[in-house]
C-alpha cells in the first residue's frame, strides 16, 4: 500500500469511531454506573464481598466500617456456580456445558428491616467444549465464571440503585411522624 492511500484510511477510521460513538458504543466493562446511596456496610463471603466493595467504591458509593455506622446493610447471601451438559456428541461425550453464575442479597436498615427483599442476580452461557484441548477448555470455563461475576456485580449495582429512593421516602416519613408528635405534644399543652 502507498503512502497517499494511508493517508485517506485516517478520516475513514475517524469517521467510524464517531459513528460507533454516536450510537451508544462501549467497550466491554467501559460503562460506570454512578450510585447515591446510602452509607452501607457489606457482609457475605470474604472474595465476593472484596469485589462487591471494590465496583461500589468505584462508583462513589460510602462504605461504613461497620452495621452501626451505616444507614443500610448490604448482606451477600450465596454465590453459585452451576455447570449442565447441554449437548453430547455421537459418542456420548459432552460437547457443551451451560454455566450458570448467580448471586443472591438482601439489603436491610439498621434495625434489621427489609430496604430490598432476598433477590438474585442470575446468568447463563453456553460453553463450547472440546475433549482434546481439556486444559485450555478449563482455564475458558474460568475466565468466563469470571466475567459472569463481573456482570453479575454491575446489575447488583443498578439494583442498588433503587435504595436512594427508598431511604429517601423513608426519611421523609420519618420526619413527617415527628413534626406530627411535635404537633401533637404542642396542642395537649
């Protein structure tokens, strides 16, 4: 190729990355969710806790250093890993899996009362598998229950997303009934 022919793939290359851009376009794990939460505090098993804690921090939420000190608990239930043969080929020999990855959380007040009901985030693939490359299928399977975490993490955050406006109703009708107690004492007086 000429140089003058190089020369016109740079506007067609920048032409194209406005239009991807234009469309809504992002790379894989590009996309921040920002969340206004409440102070949480995080509980549940030590790796996915880590995580969990981690993508909330990156998204500007406050973590507190215990229950007490936090407005809301996020309590990390279970995680599972799931793999099923979907198909076998004429020698009976497995040649795709689906795996299924879900989380499951709940989300109370300090007192102990449901902000989000028990609710799991689920996902599923299909995994290709080949008898004569086990090793590398293995570290496949990995990456991908890997990646299904991450996804699985990003929707419990938009989850999350819901609890400022419950907290928010609720300091309201929590201000409400005292401004009626005060109403209330000031009129028995």
């Amino acid at each position: 190729m000429s140089l003058p022919n190089r020369a016109h793939l740079l506007p067609v290359a920048c032409c194209l990355l406005l239009i991807l851009q234009g469309c809504g376009f992002h790379l894989r794990g590009s996309q921040s969710i920002d969340l206004t939460l409440p102070i949480l505090f995080v509980t549940g098993s030590s790796e996915l806790q880590r995580e969990v804690e981690r993508a909330l921090k990156g998204s500007g939420a406050t973590l507190a250093a215990s229950d007490a000190e936090a407005e809301a608990v996020l309590r990390l239930l279970d995680e599972s890993r799931d793999r099923r043969v979907l198909s076998v080929n004429s020698s009976g020999k497995v040649s795709e899996y689906a795996l299924r990855y879900s989380i499951r959380f709940t989300v109370t007040d300090r007192a102990g009362g449901a902000l989000l009901v028990p609710q799991e985030v689920s996902l599923t693939r299909d995994f290709v598998f080949d008898q004569e490359a086990v090793l590398a299928k293995g570290d496949e399977e990995a990456r991908l229950f890997e990646t299904m975490r991450r996804e699985a993490i990003q929707s419990l955050l938009r989850r999350l997303q819901q609890l400022n406006t419950l907290t928010q109703k609720n300091r309201d009708q929590e201000s409400r009934d005292e401004a009626q107690t005060g109403t209330a004492e000031a009129a028995s007086e």
